[in-house]
C-alpha cells in the first residue's frame, strides 16, 4: 500500500467525521473534532492512501504539560491489521520526543480485547482502571507507556 502520514487540520474534517462515524460510532461531534483539528494543544495525525488520496486512519492525542494522552484512533475496517495503528503509534512517539514528553496515556474499553492486545504489543502497560467510563457502563482499562528512557519514577 502506498501510504503517508499527516498532520491534520481543519481541512480534513469531513473525512474526520466520517471514519469517526465508520469506525468509532460517531465518538464525536462536529464541533469536538472542530476543536480537536484546531487546538494547538493537540497532535492529529492522518494516514493517507496516496492512490485514493482517501483518509484511511487518524490519531489524535491532546499534550498536557509533559505527557501525551491519545484521545482517539481510528483505521478504517478494510485496512485494519495492516500495521497503520502502529504507524501512527510511532509516528506519534517521534513526534512526543521532540516535545520532551516523558508519557503516553489512553483508554481502551475493558471489553476490546484486539485494541488491549494491539497496545501491549506496542509497549503500553495497564495502569488502572475507570468503572462506567464509556457511554454502555463498560469500564474503560488505562494504558500506559514511559517515553523517556532517563526519566526516574516511583512505579
């Protein structure tokens, strides 16, 4: 596949809404994923299919002070298990460094068994838990990941 990664702005909001309403069940609305492509504070990123030039997978993550939270991602159904969300995972880890962030924080819905496997494969470790944290009652299992190396912690 030939693929590129993207920063994504407000241009790409239709295509946003769309992958969001394809594969997160419509997360958001239009005025949140208004403010997640605009908001300075946040890194989107997107993956383009370059023959298609269609939006095929997106990760948006908000900084906050020395730490990444990724808040959503997404890959469309046909070209999932090909290793975009690992693309954008790294992606998103290089771009974390030059930020000087030293974590990477997200939920996974305790039910989604692939996601959880997908994210310790990538490293993340479990961290905690939140009860009735998605819309259905389900509690959503928070991942985890050290960035910097030289970073001294308690855990």
């Amino acid at each position: 596949m030939n693929l590129t990664i993207i920063q994504l702005g407000i241009l790409h909001l239709n295509p946003c809404l769309d992958l969001d309403r394809k594969t997160l069940k419509g997360l958001w609305t239009k005025t949140q994923w208004e403010k997640e492509l605009t908001d300075p504070k946040r890194i989107c990123l997107g993956v383009i299919n370059l023959k298609t030039q269609k939006l095929v997978g997106l990760c948006s993550a908000w900084l906050v002070i020395d730490e990444l939270h990724i808040t959503s991602i997404a890959v469309y159904p046909l070209y999932q298990r090909k290793g975009i969300g690992k693309f954008m995972i790294l992606e998103l880890i290089k771009r974390s460094e030059t930020l000087l962030t030293n974590h990477i924080h997200l939920e996974v819905k305790d039910t989604n068994e692939p996601a959880k496997a997908f994210y310790k494969s990538m490293g993340f470790k479990v961290a905690g838990n939140r009860p009735n944290f998605y819309k259905d009652g389900s509690d959503a299992i928070i991942f985890s990941k050290q960035l910097n190396k030289n970073l001294k912690t308690n855990n």
